[in-house]
C-alpha cells in the first residue's frame, strides 16, 4: 500500500477527493482539498470532472498512461443533448453545466 493521506467525500465530490489524494502523493506539500477543488472549478453540490484536473497533473510532468474509456469523440459529434448515451442520470443531473463538456 502507498502511504497517501486519506481525504474523506464531502458530498459529491467522491472524485474531487481522489484526484485530491492522487496529487498528494505526488505534490504533498503544495497540494489541499481546497486547491484541487480550484483547479477542477468544482462546484459544491456537483459532480466533478476529471479533465481540467487531468490536464493541470499533465502539466506538473505527470503522465496518465490508464484512464476511464468513454466514448468521448462519439460525445463530442452528437452534442450535449445527446449525452445520455454517455453519462449516467446521475452525472447527468449533478453536473453542473453539462454544455461546458461539450
């Protein structure tokens, strides 16, 4: 096991704490909860998406080399509106602004 400090879910924000915890290990001393949740404009009551905390990480030197498969070209021709092919009802109804993704 890695030894990276827990950081608890406040509310729907189950990936906000992992990507919190993700930069932990790597950053320990410039990283908080607080500042992750910034760098992915995390809004409290609403999911969170990975790619603005993704591209941050990548420009730090990390690279991702797994990651969720999603067909997000497939998303991208079809629009927004098309999105419950590709988002669950949850997703759908926690994000915040669903055209941002787009």
């Amino acid at each position: 096991m890695l030894d990276i400090e827990y950081v608890g879910n406040p509310g729907k924000a189950c990936a906000l704490a992992c990507y919190t915890m993700t930069a932990k290990y790597f950053f320990p001393e410039e990283t908080s909860f607080e500042k992750i949740a910034k760098v992915s404009d995390w809004q409290p009551g609403y999911v969170v998406w990975a790619f603005k905390f993704w591209l941050w990480i990548m420009n730090k030197g990390i690279k991702i080399t797994n990651y969720e498969v999603l067909d997000y070209e497939g998303w991208a021709k079809d629009n927004i509106q098309n999105a419950s092919s590709y988002l669950s009802e949850y997703s759908r109804e926690y994000t915040k602004d669903p055209e941002s993704l787009a």
